[in-house]
C-alpha cells in the first residue's frame, strides 16, 4: 500500500475513532437528580444541562408539571430516563444526540365492526427530498394511535376505522404538518406522502402553526403561489367524475367553459388551451379524452385516473421559475407509487365503462413496486355522438442502494368518434348531414432518475417522449345525396423531452433549484378545410409544414428565510425557440409575510410567455402558398399576485386574492377584431402579427371548512374582468369575462 494510501486510511479511522470516542462519552455521561417535587420538564431540563442531548417531545402527550420525586446519584442516562419516565405512558429513543419522547405502543382497538384499514406513508424533509426517520405520526381524533417514521421515513398505521381519518407528523426541528381527508375503504390501504418544512427559529423563538397539507404546492419553490391537489378531492367532490380538471372548477378563478359535456378551464379569465399539463416534471399534451373536439382546450375527461394519481400541484399565475411555456395556468401532474408491500387490485364498473388497477411490491427486500391503470369503454358519453376511447397509464417505482431512485412510468390514450348524418326530414344546419369520423392518440412515457448527492443534495433528470395524433376526415351530404369532402386533417407531433436540475439546501434558511429542459419537436402537418360549409365548396389548404425544432430553457430559483416571519423566493427563466429565433428572459418574484400565527400576506409577480401551436405558426399564405405566421413571437403576461391568508380556527380557513394579469405580443389579425385570445376553433386560417394585448382582473375569495366530525364545505367567489385588444386597437369583452362566479 502507497504512502498516500496509507494516509488517507489514517485520516479516515482517526475521524472515525474521534467520533466514537466523542459518543462514548456521550453515552457515559451520569446523571444526578436528587430532588422533591420536581416537575418533570425541570427533569428534562436537567438532563440537557447534564448531557449533550436536547429532548424532544409532544406537549399533548405529557404533563409538564407533573410532580415527581427523584433520587438519582451517578446513575446512566438510560437509567435516570427510565425512572422519570415510568408514570409517563412514554418511552425514548436516541436518534444522535436527540432524546425522542414517543407513547408506548398500544394495541390498536378496532370498532365492533371489526372493519379496520392501514395508512402507510413516507416522511421527506420537503427542500432535500430526503427521508426523515424517528418523526411522530399520530391520529388527530386519537392521539394515543400512532407510530414512528424508519431510518427510510417509511410508516405504517394499522387497525384504523374505515372512513376519514387526519394525522399530525412533527419531529423536532420540523414546521407541523397535518394531513387532512385520507379517505379508508376496505378496499384498498391508504398511502400518503408527508414534506416537513424545516424551521430555522429556536424551540420557543416563535409558534409555530401546523401546516396543512392544501395550503401550500407540493413544489417548495412555490412559496406564495398555486395550492396541492389531492387524489381523495377528486374522488369526493360532486361533478369532478374523479377528474382533476373538472374538480379545480371549484376553486376561486377557474370557470368551466364547456358546460357538462367539457372540462376546459378558463383560469381568471383566459382561454382554456393557455393552461400547461405536465406530468412527473414534463410538459405533456392535453391528457384529456377528445381534447379540442369538444371545445378548444378541452375534452370529455382527463385520462390520468384517480387510481393512480398522487398529489399535485395547481397554478393560476406567477409560477416559479421552473415553469416555461406557460401562460394562463399549470396543471403539474404527479403518479404515486404503488404499494410495496401488499398487491391490491380493483375493478370497476360504471356508465362510462370499466376501470381496472393493480398495484404491488416487485421486491419488498428492494421496496421495489408496481402500479397501473387500464380504462375501456363503447359507451356513448355525449348525447347522439358516439366516443369510444382507452386509456392506460403506470408506473415502477426502483430504488437502488448507490445509483439512486429509477421510475419508469406513461400514459397512452385512444379516442375513436365516428357520426354518420341525420334523416333529411331532420336537418337544420350543415352539421346534421355530416360523416364525422376522428380518431386521436396521444402518448408520454419516461425515465426519471433522483440521485442524492448528500444530505442536503440532490439530482433529478427526466428523460422523456411525447405523441400527439390527430386525424379527421368530415363528408357532407346535399339534398341530392350527393358526398363532398370537407375535412381532412392530419396533425402528428412527436417531442423528446430532457429536464434536469440540481436542488440544493445550503441552511434552513436558502434552498436553490436550478436546472435545464429542453424540448425537441418533430412535426407532420396538414389541414385541408372547405372555406364555406354550406355551399358544399372543396377544400383548401389551410396549414401545411413539417420539420423539427427546438426550444430550450434555464432557470434558477432560491427562497430565503429572512427572518422566521418573512420569506422571499427570486428567480430567472431564459428560453430561446430556434423557429422563430425568438430569445426571453423571465423573472419571478414572490414573498410571504406571516405577521401573526394565524395571518399571513403574501405577493407574487412573473413574466410568462408561450409559444402558440405549431400548426399556427404554418397557417398557408394564399398570396405566397408559403406560411404566413412563423415569424410570430412568443405571447408573453405580467402576472401580479396578492393574498391574504387567515386560519379562523384549526379547521376553518379564509383566503382571499386580488390579481391583475396584462398580456401583449399576442397575435391578432391586422384591422379586424380577431385576436388568438379569444379563438375558439380547433384550427386557425389567418394571417397574424403580433400586436394585440389583454388584461385581466379581479379578486377571488375562499372560504375551506376542512373535513372534520364527517362535515365539510368550500365556498368560493370571484368577481373580475377578462378584456382584449384585437387588430382593430379596439378593447372589447373576451368570451371568457363572465364577470362573477361562484361555488
């Protein structure tokens, strides 16, 4: 062995034996407590004063100013804990140089039904993503039912009532965080993810109030913006069809535009194709079953199912920096792991068709798992119009002990509708003697890889691939039965996805996300339209083009604890777009300001942009037969965000948000009122420029009752204004300003 070898090796034992020897010592340490009448946080206190330990522990589990008396001389710390300990009901564990006070273990005393359920979770310090092992999980309604998250943050509470159940997780040096309305059936376990904020103030600095789980987004860069959705809301609020995009219609500033038959979504008075659909970290298309048939934006329902949904994160402005591509809104989709120590399996069947799932350990040594989702139906969901369509989405879930976590994971849809035209003595307009035939694809699928660097480190890339298909052939009958073609379109996209970012924790008071993504497209266009339905004239070509392109963006984002009431999050996005050579930078900004435990304000700004459609940019020229529209630029927003926050009690919560949104560089077609802001087409025939604005306005208000005692309600209100400047330079009302809703 080398010099240098040798060297290292010493260095290596000797910090190793310095650490051994300094938690002998630790361990060594003896303990006299000789006094009457003691109570017992005095008695814990003298053990921190005569130890390196600090003791942490539920003021709802124990009575500080219980009374005892203690005879201790010399004795070990395991001992003097003991015998303070032994009319607590508690018992500790040593986890460092933390004594962790727990309740013993109970046997869990199921109802006289005997019907009975298990929550599993994972505990995961919310800035690094790494495990938090020894936090307390416990039942609100029964403090005394509960456990301990493993060295992996894993958890499992057994023999739980079916029905609603809420639990509290907290580990010292940890913000509170109560899960609220996990839903227990006997069908299937309960799985949750819990992140812990961690504090940066001293115990006793401040109070600190519990967070729960849908007041903040999963993504931590969001400090002040967007809201968690979870999978039990989808399945419980009325008309959601466990549709994620249909149930955040509930939410104050998102209208639903389609009526029953559609779940496009016009967010605080924009169009529904400006909200961005991504899934685990990736832009995706539209996941919705007849996207843009229905109304643009739009389709029947989303085909990411409930079953395997996991909690995700919705946006309705001044997002963070991570977020490219995006105008109005972003649905930020993630799937759940399946469970990995118990296969499940559900079949259902409704209506709408049948819906089978599966989920299961591939290795429980490895904690390996499985989960899918297969849904078919021949079902005529829409009144006369037939729709037929198939969905499947999954995910593997495969940790590794030294390469980090794998995922792999896609969801396909197919979508077939097929009209033929009605009885003459029943026509009375052109669409009633048409032979509608479309069928749409859709597909994303990938590998996303977390690798820990260290504790307070870590690197995420997602590898992914997109399909987007449309086809559609449309014939119309005249009165002489005679058959002209009218539509015929084919629009294929395939994109190639690369997202990666490092995330960063230099103190509990700066956390850092910075990364790259970029999107290659590859495109095959084609759209042949009849200028005049009823007067039965060919087609012409309205869009034509294919190639590929790029558009790559970076971003950097950092929140700062200045102070244990005040957090500011900056942050930058520069994209380029190689079709039009169009070159952005993006700031984002946002604050929040806890002035009292229960009341907070918070502000957010952010420049956004988007690229339109790729047919758009292709739209034909009829003076040059060249297309008319890729010099376009992206369509850029000012977003700017207030909120005012207040907790009236534990279960009942108001928030109230006024927003002012101005859009400009959007397309409009010169000298006339048209303006892509207000397009409701699922294909454009004009010729564009970029000089149109818009502005939207408002304020929303909600007030959240969380489920408790089997009660709960949400209601929401918003008053605003949704405007536009056409080609015209004449303001005037987009379709979309409805001027108040409510639910």
């Amino acid at each position: 062995m080398s010099l240098k070898n040798l060297t290292i090796v010493f260095l290596i034992l000797s910090i190793f034996l310095f650490a051994f020897s300094k938690q002998s010592m630790a361990q060594e340490k003896r303990i006299t407590i000789q006094k009457k009448n003691i109570s017992l946080k005095d008695a814990f206190n003298e053990i921190e004063r005569q130890t390196n330990y600090s003791i942490a522990y539920k003021k709802s589990e124990i009575n500080e100013k219980q009374k005892i008396n203690l005879s201790l001389k010399d004795v070990s710390l395991g001992k003097a804990l003991e015998e303070i300990l032994k009319e607590t009901g508690l018992k500790y564990k040593i986890n460092g140089y933390h004594i962790i006070l727990v309740p013993k273990k109970r046997e869990q005393e199921a109802k006289e039904t005997g019907l009975t359920q298990t929550i599993r979770g994972t505990v995961y310090d919310a800035e690094t993503g790494q495990p938090v092992e020894f936090a307390n999980i416990s039942l609100l309604e029964n403090p005394s039912i509960g456990t301990i998250s493993d060295s992996l943050g894993h958890f499992s509470i057994r023999g739980i009532p079916l029905g609603y159940a809420n639990i509290k997780v907290s580990f010292v040096g940890y913000q509170p965080y109560i899960y609220r309305e996990i839903l227990l059936t006997s069908a299937r376990e309960a799985s949750v993810e819990v992140p812990l904020k961690e504090t940066s103030q001293s115990v006793g600095e401040i109070t600190v109030r519990p967070q729960v789980n849908k007041e903040r987004a999963v993504n931590p860069m969001a400090l002040a913006e967007g809201r968690m959705l979870s999978v039990e809301e989808a399945n419980r609020f009325a008309g959601a069809f466990n549709d994620p995009a249909r149930l955040v219609t509930s939410f104050a500033g998102v209208s639903g535009t389609g009526g029953i038959s559609s779940n496009a979504l016009s967010i605080r008075g924009n169009a529904p194709q400006y909200t961005q659909w991504r899934l685990e970290g990736v832009e995706i298309p539209n996941p919705t079953h007849f996207a843009d048939m229905i109304s643009l934006g739009g389709g029947v329902y989303s085909a990411l199912s409930s079953q395997v949904m996991g909690n995700s994160d919705f946006f309705n402005g001044a997002f963070p920096a991570e977020y490219s591509n995006a105008l109005s809104g972003a649905f930020d989709m993630q799937m759940r792991n399946g469970n990995n120590q118990t296969h499940q399996n559900t079949f259902q069947v409704s209506l709408i068709g049948i819906d089978f799932a599966s989920e299961g350990p591939l290795s429980k040594k490895h904690t390996s798992s499985y989960i899918f989702n297969y849904r078919y139906s021949l079902t005529g969901l829409v009144a006369d119009v037939n729709l037929k369509y198939q969905d499947l989405s999954f995910k593997l879930n495969l940790p590794t002990k030294k390469a980090g976590t794998f995922s792999i994971w896609g969801l396909g849809l197919t979508d077939n509708n097929k009209v033929g035209p009605l009885d003459k003595e029943d026509w009375e307009s052109y669409a009633d003697r048409q032979d509608v035939k479309t069928t749409l694809e859709k597909a994303s699928g990938g590998i996303t890889h977390k690798y820990n660097l260290n504790n307070d480190t870590y690197i995420k890339t997602v590898l992914a691939g997109t399909y987007s298909g449309i086809l559609q052939d449309v014939g119309q009958v005249d009165s002489l039965d005679s058959h002209v073609q009218v539509v015929d379109i084919t629009n294929k996209n395939w994109n190639i996805v690369l997202n990666s970012y490092i995330n960063k924790k230099f103190s509990s008071r700066h956390i850092n996300r910075t990364g790259i993504t970029a999107t290659g497209m590859i495109y095959d266009l084609k759209y042949n339209v009849t200028p005049n339905y009823g007067l039965n004239r060919p087609m012409e070509n309205v869009a034509k083009g294919s190639g590929n392109n790029l558009q790559v963006s970076a971003w950097s984002q950092s929140v700062f604890e200045l102070s244990p009431k005040f957090s500011l999050s900056a942050g930058l996005n520069a994209q380029y777009f190689n079709l039009n050579k169009n070159f952005n930078f993006e700031p984002r900004l946002s604050m929040k300001w806890n002035f009292r435990p229960d009341h907070s304000l918070s502000g957010a700004y952010g420049l956004n942009s988007r690229r339109e459609r790729l047919d758009f940019y292709y739209v034909v020229n009829s003076t040059t037969n060249l297309p008319g529209n890729k010099n376009l630029n992206l369509t850029k927003a000012h977003h700017f965000n207030l909120a005012y926050d207040w907790h009236i009690s534990d279960v009942l919560h108001l928030k109230v948000e006024p927003y002012y949104q101005y859009l400009f560089d959007v397309p409009v077609e010169p000298n006339t009122s048209f303006s892509v802001l207000n397009l409701n087409d699922y294909y454009l025939d004009k010729i564009l420029v970029n000089e149109g604005k818009g502005k939207n306005y408002g304020i929303d208000v909600t007030l959240e009752r969380y489920l408790k005692k089997g009660s709960y309600y949400l209601l929401t209100g918003s008053v605003f204004k949704s405007e536009y400047m056409g080609g015209d330079k004449i303001w005037r009302s987009t379709r979309y300003d409805r001027g108040f809703s409510s639910n």
